[in-house]
C-alpha cells in the first residue's frame, strides 16, 4: 500500500510540474565544507529568506515557476534559494555511504557564511522543511522557521516507510527496469536536471529530528499543510512539538498545496509579523 502511494505520488509529480532544467534562470555558485559546488538562485534585496525545495525537484520548479519566490523578493527580502545537493544544478554523484552527515544541513551554513549573513527566515517544503529543521538544530541562526508539507512523522526517526518507497522506485530506474516507478522519477530527474544516483543519495542522507530536540528550538515557526496532505503525518500534531509554533491548513495535497494562493500569503504574512 505504501509503495503504490509512493509510486502515484511520483507520477502525479511530473504530470504537474514539468520544469525544464535548462529554463531554469542563471544561478551563482558557492564552494560548501566539503568543497561540493552548490547553485543557487539570488533576487531581490533586504533581510536573506532561503527557500529550500522539496526532494528530486529543484529550486525553480518549486519556488520560482510558481512566482512564490518573486513574491517574497517584492515584498523587500533578499531570496536566496538553493538547488539542493544532488539536484538540479547541484550534483553530487556520491554513493550514499560517502554522503557526509547532515549535508544538506551543512550545506545550508556553509551558504550562510558565505553571504555573510544569517537568514532572516528559512523556508522548507517537505525535503526543504526537514532540512530547514536539521538546519536551524545545527547552526541557530535562522530567525524563523516556515515549514510547508511535513507533519509529526519527521519528528520519527524510526519511520522509514516514505524513504523505503522511494529508495525502491530510484534502485529501480538505476538498474533499468522498466516500472512505473522508474519511469516516473527518470522523467522528474530529466525536467530538473537531477540524477538517480543524487535522489539516492539525499534519500539515504536524510535524518529526522526528533521530538526531544524539536523542543528545544526557540525561534518563530509556522507549519503550513494541504488539507489533504498526510504524506509526512499530522501538521497540526508537528507544530504542537515545537515551541509557540503556529499552524496553519492549505488546500491541497502534498503536490498541489504548493500552488493554493494562501501558500505565499502565510509565508510573506509570517515574514511580516518579525518586522
């Protein structure tokens, strides 16, 4: 059951979204702590927002092509919003073995030092928001965090049914099987640049971050979910582990919730509310 939820969800995914890696705008690079190039997207001018995006897309499939990300930079903030590595135009071909720990995360750091500025706010959808988590535990130094398509499963680190699912349609795409699943993350990988081996990788990377230090977190969050959005567990049930933190429903599913015009609104009423 939850392998075939997985597999439709690929395949929703590139019937809705179908970015072109190289439609994409120019984006700038930085050297991260292990010398990995990461591409990112920079628009706008005042306090820095990073967007990150969710897993096996890119940053302009998910922030840029729904015009969220030139909201936010009208709105007066600096957007920084970064292909993660492994995709788009962040490759890393590494076995999942060779993934240094928290990458992702650290990636995230090591941007912040070189803009030479910590974020104002860090904004995640699904993958994003989970490194957005993994991100502020390490580093402190976001001001805010807008978490969009996660609930309490991530605060799980035991629950791997969603990486389980994934990780089976991406070995098999790897060894040419002609599935529905390795059909749909091959097509996702060509409309936004990225690799089977990158998916593996970050999917294999990936950590949660569980409850107990969940409640240590004292910044400003904001939970944002689609109304029929479960894929990562209860918003509702995420922000009540997180101090002060504040929920709010979307409409949608986990895909579509992304497009509901009330996603960018919660995100640059957020953003106003701290300044």
């Amino acid at each position: 059951m939850i392998r075939h939820a997985a597999l439709a969800l690929l395949v929703a995914a590139f019937a809705h979204f179908t970015a072109r890696a190289e439609e994409a705008a120019p984006m700038k690079t930085y050297a991260s702590f292990d010398g990995t190039l990461i591409s990112y997207h920079d628009l706008g001018e005042g306090p820095v927002v990073i967007l990150l995006h969710g897993f096996s897309g890119n940053a302009d499939l998910n922030w840029l092509q729904p015009a969220i990300a030139q909201k936010v930079a009208a709105a007066g903030y600096r957007v920084i919003a970064p292909d993660l590595r492994g995709h788009g135009a962040s490759p890393f071909e590494a076995a999942p073995e060779r993934w240094p720990a928290d990458a992702i995360a650290r990636d995230q750091i090591a941007l912040t030092a070189h803009l030479g500025e910590a974020p104002y706010a860090t904004v995640g959808y699904s993958m994003g928001a989970i490194s957005a988590l993994r991100f502020h535990l390490l580093g402190r130094n976001t001001g805010r965090l807008i978490l969009g398509g996660i609930g309490d499963s991530v605060a799980d680190e035991n629950n791997t049914d969603r990486n389980t699912a994934f990780r089976a349609a991406i070995e098999e795409g790897i060894a040419g099987r002609d599935t529905p699943g390795a059909k749909a993350i091959l097509a996702r990988a060509k409309a936004t640049g990225g690799t089977l081996k990158g998916y593996l990788g970050a999917l294999s990377a990936r950590t949660y971050t569980p409850a107990d230090l969940l409640a240590t977190f004292d910044v400003p969050t904001l939970v944002l979910t689609g109304d029929q959005d479960l894929d990562n567990g209860s918003g509702p049930a995420l922000a009540a582990k997180i101090p002060g933190a504040r929920y709010q429903q979307l409409t949608g599913t986990h895909l579509t919730a992304v497009l509901d015009p009330a996603f960018p609104d919660a995100i640059l009423g957020d953003l106003a509310s701290g300044r």
